[in-house]
C-alpha cells in the first residue's frame, strides 16, 4: 500500500490526516524523547518508550492519524479545548478501529495494534517522524494546517510500508509562549512540568500557595490553553471535521458537581475526558479560581 492509497482510505474514513513512521525507531530517539523534568503523567521510562509498548513480535511501521479538535468560541469556558467533546481516547480509538477493520481485510496475513495516549508509545516523535508536523517552544505538535489542536492517535503493525518524510518547517521560535506562560514552565526546549498549570490542575492533594497562585491565574478549572492561544501557529486553523469533537461542553459547572455523587458524576460526565480525575479535584480547582476573584473584588 503506497502513502496516497493509505491517505485515500483514512479520508474516507473522516480521518483528515495521516502519515507512516519508522520502525523500530531511529538510534537518535531517545535524544528527542529526553528532558530534564519528566512529566509524572508519561508513561514508562524512555526505554519503554522506545520500545512502544508493543506486543508484537516484530512490527515493520507505525501509522500515525492527526484528529483535530479545534472549536470556535466565544462564550466562558474553564476547561481545556481537547476536554470540550467526547473523550478523545474513546473517539480516536473508534476510528483507528474503522481503519484497522479495512486494513486486516485487505492484508488478513498482517497484525494491527492500536494506541492512543494510553501507553508508552513516542507518540509525538512519531507523528514527526511520520512528516505530520513539528515541535513548538511552549512543547506542543503543530500541524501547518490545524495547528496544536490535535491529539494524535498511531497503529503498531507489521505490514510494512513506505516511511513518510519529516517536515522541514520549523516552530517561529517568536518567544510568546514563554512570556505567557502562567507559571513560567516553558524553557524553550523542555517544559517544567512542576509549574505547569495544565499539570497543577490535575494533581490530587493539596497544592502549595505558589501552585495555587499559578492556577488562579487563568479561569481554567482543568487543563491550560494559554501557550496554544497565543501561538501565531493556531491563527485561523479549521473547525474540526470530526462530529464527536463539535459537540462541545465548554464550562462545567461546579455548583452542580457538588451535589453529585461519584456514580452519578461518571453516569454524566464518563465521556468527557476531565472526567478520570474526580469531582473532587475539579471542585478544589473552582474552589482557587472563584477565591481569586472574590478577593480581587
């Protein structure tokens, strides 16, 4: 199967982009996969991540997909834009399975493997690899189309096809990231996790007065967008071609999160992709957010 036919198929299938990675990986990977401070939320070692996670024997290329998630809005919001619509991890897997279902059909001798940001797989080096976009500053992929507002999803498998070509196109480097930055966590070539407000919103316990001033920053109650909404990458990128993505709940509100149960706030909320942390840590985030500007009052 050449690059076209696959870009053909994935097409048809909704899936607006796609490209084919190496593999095993390059020798210099682990070089990109490095950095001084490793996110909790990674999964495995660099090892691991070499290695994908596979349980295949002996895969020969890694299919990447773009799905873009992108929304025009207006209104209030306080969670992240990937959180908006259904669940990614549910939704990518939905269409990789689509794709994978045309793929056994045509070659029933070759095995296919789906992951999507549950596993250890480089998956952002990947979809580099696989000429689909490039590295920003502020850390995110960018696409020269639909910016940093995807989410990436990639089949392992062993039909062995033609790698794609890595883009030469290159982030601006313009330094807007790193100025906007609620808690300086962008160094330009790694990110702080540590003072990320993206992270900070996600970790369970009790958060010190300096990480709580980062939060309170920005009236986001999960996740951050800062660094991507300032980006000149992400000016006037398309609305998502994916349904799933377009039904969009941007603000939850935390008045009724507090009646909830916990079955009851996984009944309602399970689909979206803020949900795996609990009410518990979304309500102490409204709890930083509302403080702020009851004393700003």
């Amino acid at each position: 199967m050449t690059l076209l036919e696959l870009e053909k198929l994935a097409n048809e299938l909704n899936i607006p982009v796609i490209g084919v990675a190496p593999w095993p990986l390059p020798v210099e990977a682990s070089l990109h996969l490095d950095t001084p401070y490793p996110c909790p939320f990674t999964n495995g070692t660099i090892d691991e991540r070499l290695q994908g996670s596979t349980t295949m024997l002996a895969p020969q290329s890694a299919i990447v997909c773009l799905f873009p998630y992108y929304v025009p809005w207006e209104g209030n919001t306080n969670v992240a834009r990937y959180c908006w619509g259904d669940d990614y991890h549910i939704v990518v897997r939905q269409y990789l399975e689509r794709l994978v279902a045309v793929l056994r059909e045509r070659y029933p001798n070759d095995s296919f493997e789906i992951h999507c940001d549950t596993s250890p797989l480089a998956d952002r080096y990947m979809a580099y690899l696989a000429g689909l976009g490039f590295y920003g500053w502020n850390q995110t992929f960018i696409n020269p189309t639909w910016g940093s507002y995807t989410v990436i999803g990639t089949i392992m498998t062993t039909l062995s096809l033609e790698p794609s070509a890595p883009l030469s196109e290159s982030c601006l480097q313009c330094g807007a990231c790193l100025r906007a930055c609620p808690g300086k966590a962008l160094q330009g070539n790694h990110l702080d996790y540590r003072t990320c407000k993206s992270y900070l919103t996600q970790c369970k316990g009790e958060l010190s007065e300096e990480e709580e001033q980062i939060i309170e920053k920005t009236p986001l109650i999960f996740g951050c967008d800062v660094c991507q909404e300032v980006c000149p990458h992400n000016r006037n990128v398309p609305m998502t071609p994916i349904p799933e993505f377009q039904r969009v709940m941007p603000y939850i509100e935390a008045v009724e999160l507090e009646g909830m149960t916990n079955k009851e706030f996984k009944a309602k909320y399970g689909h979206k992709a803020w949900a795996w942390r609990g009410k518990k840590v979304l309500l102490r985030n409204a709890d930083i957010v509302r403080k702020e500007r009851y004393e700003r009052k």
